[in-house]
C-alpha cells in the first residue's frame, strides 16, 4: 500500500514542475495542467519505484494521488 509521500515522490522523479507541492491530493493531474505523457511517466515510475503495476484497463482511473493511493490499497487487498 502506497503513502501519499511515496506517490508525491515518484511525481517528482517522473515530472519536471516546480508547483507539485500545490498538487492536491484529490486534484485530477489533467486539471493540474499535466498531459497524458506525464501521466504515464508518473505511473511507470510508481511502478519502478515500489512494483505497483496498473493495468492498462485501469490506467485512466488512476488520475490523481488519491486515485493511486486506492489502487494500490485494492492490489494489496487478497
């Protein structure tokens, strides 16, 4: 299971911003002014960095800190 910290970490290895600490937790990256390559950018690292892999069909749900943060609870759930 995730933290928030580990999630905002691995947003600060995959993107290049200086405003990530305005990144809310709920905030849709989208609506934050990220593009579909920080997304993906932001997910492989999550997945190099604690071996969280979001399966394509999920992808798209995961959008926020939040959303990362259920997924990885719901992968840790038997």
């Amino acid at each position: 299971m995730l933290s928030e910290a580990d999630i905002r970490a691995a947003i600060a290895d995959a993107v290049d911003r200086g405003d990530l600490a305005a990144l809310g937790i709920e905030t849709d990256f989208y609506d934050f002014g990220l593009d579909s390559l920080d997304h993906a950018q932001i997910l492989m690292r999550v997945e190099d960095l604690y071996g969280l892999h979001v399966a394509d069909a999920d992808f798209p749900a995961c959008r926020s800190i939040a959303a990362i943060a259920a997924y990885s609870r719901q992968s840790a759930d038997p």
